[in-house]
C-alpha cells in the first residue's frame, strides 16, 4: 500500500511538473540525410536562426524556447513515425516543414489529431491545404500555378512546342508535371510523352525514348538527386535539349550532381526566390554563413520566416491566455490570423491555409553555374480558391 502511494504521488508531481513546465518548442521536420538533405538542412537552419533570435523574448516572458529538428529522409514513413513522436510531446506548440509533399499530406494528418499547427516554407502540392485542415498552412505557392507558369514560359518565352515529361511519381514531382503538360497542351503545345520513373542511377532506356522523340524541352518534375544524374547521362549521349524542372532543382546539389557541363541549359521555376531578390535577407545571408559555414538558398529564408509566423502566433497566444503557456489549438488559431511583414514578403493566409498571394520565380543556369543562375521572370499570383 505504502509503495503505491509513493507512486502515485510521484506521478502526480511528474504530472504537475510537465503541465508547469516553461518549456516551448518549435519543431521542424525536413530531410537531414539522404539525397535531399541539402535542402532539408536549409529548412532547419533556417527555423533554427530564428528561434535563437527569438529566445530573449521568450525568456523575459518566462520561457525557454528551443528547437526541435526532426529528419523525415523525405520518406513519408519516417515522417509520420516521426510526427507521432511530435504530437506526444506537449511542449512543442508548431512544426515548420516539410520539404517534400508526399511527406507532408500523412504527416500533417498526425498533427491534425491534436491540432499542432504546420507552416510549410516549401510543400506546393494542391493537396496539402485543399484538404482545409485548420492546422495546415503554407507561405510558399502551389504546383497548380508553378507547373502552368513553367509551361507558359515555355511556350511563349522559349517558343517550345513539343515537350518530352518525365516525373518522380510523387506527390510533388507528378502533380507539378501533370499540372505543366495540362497548361502546355490548352497553349497549343504537344506533350510527347508523360512518363513517371523511380529510377535514379541508370536512365538509359529513357533516354533513348527521348533520342526518338526529339523533343524541344525535356520537362522533369522531381528533386535534384535524381535530375542531377539524369542530366549527367544526358548530356554524355549528347543531347542538348534545354531541361526544365520545378523548385526541386533549386539547390547547388543540382549543379554538383550533374557536373556544371550537364546543367547548362537548364531552367527552372521556383517558388522559393534566390537571395538576391530579398534585400531584407542580406543580414540573415551573413549570420547563416558566420554561424554555420554555409551560404543561404531560397528555402532557408522561407524557414526562416516559417518559424518566425509560429513565433509571432504563439506569443499572441501568451498574451491572450494572461501570459500562459498556451496549447496546440490556440497557437493555431492564432496563425491564421498573423499578419507579417517577413523576408519574403508579406505573409497573411487564407481560410484554407494558403498565403494569399505568393511569388513564382523562372531561372535559367545558362552555364551551370547555380549561384550564376539567371532570374528571368517574377510573378505574383493570389492562391486559388477552394474548389
């Protein structure tokens, strides 16, 4: 009897000690090995520069504010796995990621049992805030306005008029191609072939598809660490067909994995804009590269200000709950209602999660050079509504 009650006691100080607990994360999950842990490391670094910025704040309210990096190998298995981990900790009130759709659209069904809140600095996927999940929100653009953007370049910039697609047969990479090809084919343009490959070391088959098919533009809806090798081979059998890609090839490691030689004549849009394109981030670009020996891509100042909207929300939620730790679902409400003047532009969503309006890029690496790469064109476009 005496043994259960000093249990039970214990348990009950345990139990007090962690509702009393002054102790608030900000996850994030993102790739941090693998193939896309390039990327994926910008996203942490990027939400990680922003919570120590944020930490006096927090710890003049009474607070201890920290990271929670979490690596998804851009498997949605692991994602999930790892979203479950996230939802059990009741200290971490947001979550910024992912990089990969496909990741995302399970993950943040986990987050949406408990109501913790998503800001995505890269999923474009439709489905990932079509599915109006009150915790879901992105401040990134969508594949149903980068694909068509991609084709409209195409056809009426580069005068293409017929395109060989190919895609990874992911969420990400097959929405974005289907969405190019549909916009491409009601411009006039004719879509050779629309092919989806899992393939990432030995694309000799495809292409010979594409040797016959002799196509204006070679459109490839994916990441870099099978486009990269993709290119190589390519370029080895001599072809020099202009290759088009989504946001996925926005990363030096295209560059690296394809050879400079391979990736010239390669075009991109890109939700995420280069650097030089927001002077607000000049500070962060020198911080990043002081702290962690690494220059800044598009998605490292995306995360940034990812984090920074759960930030601002979940001090508003301090605020209205009396200077409170408050929980999940009021740190949600309240980044709907954020309005912020971020590095990227100004950020404010609508009722389904999309920023209202986002900015899409088109880049040109004429000779390979990532860093060199060309801005050609800037839109922006508001979200779509909710069909």
């Amino acid at each position: 009897m005496k043994k259960t009650l000093i249990v039970a006691i214990g348990a009950l100080v345990l139990g007090l000690a962690s509702a009393q607990s002054n102790v608030i994360k900000i996850a994030t999950q993102s790739p941090l090995s693998g193939g896309q842990a390039a990327l994926g490391e910008q996203i942490k670094l990027g939400a990680q520069v922003a919570v120590e910025e944020a930490q006096a704040r927090f710890k003049a309210m009474g607070f201890d504010l920290q990271l929670a990096p979490y690596d998804d190998q851009a498997n949605p298995d692991t994602g999930v796995a790892n979203a479950n981990r996230i939802i059990n900790d009741k200290d971490i009130l947001g979550v910024v990621g992912h990089l990969n759709s496909g990741v995302a659209i399970p993950a943040s069904e986990v987050y949406a049992r408990t109501g913790l809140v998503m800001v995505s600095p890269a999923n474009t996927n439709p489905r990932v805030t079509d599915r109006n999940l009150p915790n879901v929100n992105r401040i990134c653009g969508r594949d149903d306005v980068q694909g068509p953007a991609g084709a409209e370049f195409a056809y009426r910039d580069l005068k293409v008029t017929k395109a060989f697609v190919l895609h990874d047969k992911t969420a990400y990479g097959q929405g974005l191609a289907e969405n190019f090809a549909k916009r491409f084919r009601e411009l006039g343009g004719t879509i050779l072939q629309l092919v989806g490959t899992e393939e990432k070391s030995n694309f000799a088959s495809l292409i010979l598809q594409i040797q016959a098919a002799k196509p204006d533009l070679i459109y490839f809806g994916g990441i870099y660490d099978q486009i990269g090798p993709f290119a190589k081979q390519l370029r080895e059998r001599g072809i020099t067909t202009p290759i088009m890609g989504g946001d996925g090839l926005d990363s030096s490691e295209y560059e690296r994995l394809a050879g400079t030689a391979a990736a010239k004549n390669t075009y991109f849009t890109t939700v995420a804009g280069p650097v030089s394109q927001f002077p607000k981030a000049a500070a962060l670009a020198k911080v990043f590269e002081q702290k962690f020996n690494k220059k800044i891509e598009g998605f490292g100042i995306y995360a940034y200000d990812a984090a920074n909207v759960i930030i601002a929300a979940i001090e508003a939620a301090i605020k209205a709950n009396g200077g409170k730790k408050p929980d999940v679902k009021q740190v949600a409400q309240e980044v709907r209602k954020v309005k912020l003047s971020g590095l990227t532009g100004d950020i404010e969503f609508d009722s389904k999660g999309d920023i209202k309006v986002a900015d899409y890029f088109v880049l040109y690496m004429e000779n390979g050079v990532y860093a060199q790469a060309k801005l050609l064109k800037k839109v922006a476009v508001p979200a779509p509504a909710l069909r």
